[in-house]
C-alpha cells in the first residue's frame, strides 16, 4: 500500500514540479505516471552505479556533484518519455532539486503514516 500511494504523489510531484517551473512540462497524470516509475527505476538501478563511478569527482565537490547526477537521471528519463519534457540540463538540474524537496517531504509523510 504504501508503495503505491508513494507512486502516485510521485506522480503528483511531478505535476507540480511542471506547474512551478515552466523547464519541465507534463502532459498528463498518466504520463506523470509513467514519469514517475521511470525516474524512480533510474535512481534505484543507475544511480547507485553512476554514484560509485564519480566517487572522486563527488568527494572532490563536497557532494555538489550529486545534483549533476540527480538531473541527469530526471533529463534521461525525460528523454525516453513521451509526454514529459525538460527543456536542457539547467531546467533538469532544477526541477530534480525541487522534485528531489516534494519527494522528501513525500517520504517523511508516509513514514508517519505507515509505521513499521
């Protein structure tokens, strides 16, 4: 249960990502959806890896780096997506940050509502 209601305020996290920064553009819910599935999928799978990867890189940057590859996960999602647009890595380095901020709060949410 929780992790389908997590899903779909992802989705809506999306969606209001799109509606507060004009960078990022969502057609509908179901590509929301869709988005949302993506970007999670990328950063359990890829992330991890890219992560280990630019150690050096990260350490080097106090961790700054992170955010590159946090909108690189949100810009490559967006690219294999139909009906979720990022206009270039600016405007997917700051929807990710807010993205990143409502997924969060998203989190912390649930754990109060669904305790283990």
């Amino acid at each position: 249960m929780k992790i389908l209601a997590k899903w779909l305020l992802s989705a809506a996290a999306l969606l209001a990502v799109a509606h507060l920064y004009s960078g990022v553009e969502v057609k509908s819910f179901s590509s929301a959806l869709i988005a949302a599935l993506v970007v999670g999928l990328f950063n359990a799978v890829l992330r991890p890896v890219l992560v280990v990867l630019t150690l050096p890189v990260t350490l080097i940057t106090l961790g700054l780096f992170l955010f590159v590859i946090n909108a690189l996960m949100f810009w490559s999602a967006a690219g294999i997506l139909e009906g979720f647009h990022v206009q270039g890595f600016g405007a997917a380095l700051i929807g990710s940050v807010i993205y990143s901020v409502l997924c969060l709060v998203i989190d912390s949410a649930l754990n109060r509502l669904f305790p283990k």
